[in-house]
C-alpha cells in the first residue's frame, strides 16, 4: 500500500492516473473541452463530458496555494486529466466548464432514481 502522504504529490497522482489510461491533456477554451495533442485535436461541449474523478491538492507552507486535477473520461473514449489553481487564482474558464459537467451529472443521476 502506498504511503498516504506520497499519494497525496500531485506527480504521484498524474503518475497513477496516467497508468489507468488517463493520457490525454486537455484544457478549456471557448467554454469548450479541448484535447492538447496536436494528433488528435478534438473538442466537447460540457454534456460530452464525464468527471471520473478529482484529487484536491494545498501547498505545503501556505493553505491557499491549492490546486484541483480532475480525472475526465469523454464521449467518445478518450480519458485524461486537467488542473487547475483552486480558489482565487483559478482557471475561471475550466473551473466553469466543469461545473457545468458536474451539474449535469447531477441531473442525470436525479433522473435515472
């Protein structure tokens, strides 16, 4: 079993995360989710979208150093993984977007009750 304090290294988690298979590096413009690979160049709206998972991270000297990895799996398969600052310094677009992915997750386990 892996020490609780070296899963908790943002590295480690990517690492982790990388070997399931989350590969893919995305990142969100124009309120849309975009792949960073320049081979595979697509885009998802925010209901082509699901939140797999997300690890929360804080600095270890200052608290409000914190930062969000959100592991994503996509409408047509492709899986990877996007951070962002958390709070204050965030990524308002990507923070948006995947609220909005979030919520209509919320919306679909509602309905399916």
């Amino acid at each position: 079993m892996q020490d609780k304090e070296e899963e908790r290294s943002l590295i480690n988690v990517e690492k982790r995360l990388n070997s399931e298979g989350f590969t893919a590096d995305f990142r969100v413009k124009d309120g849309r989710l975009h792949t960073i690979s320049e081979e595979s160049a697509k885009s998802y709206a925010p209901d082509e979208v699901t939140i797999v998972d997300f690890y929360r991270f804080e600095g270890e000297s200052d608290p409000s150093d914190m930062s969000i990895l959100y592991a994503l799996e996509t409408s047509d398969g492709a899986r990877g993984t996007i951070s962002s600052a958390y709070g204050t310094y965030g990524d308002t677009d990507a923070l948006e977007f995947l609220k909005q992915v979030e919520d209509l997750g919320k919306n679909l386990d509602k309905s399916h009750k």
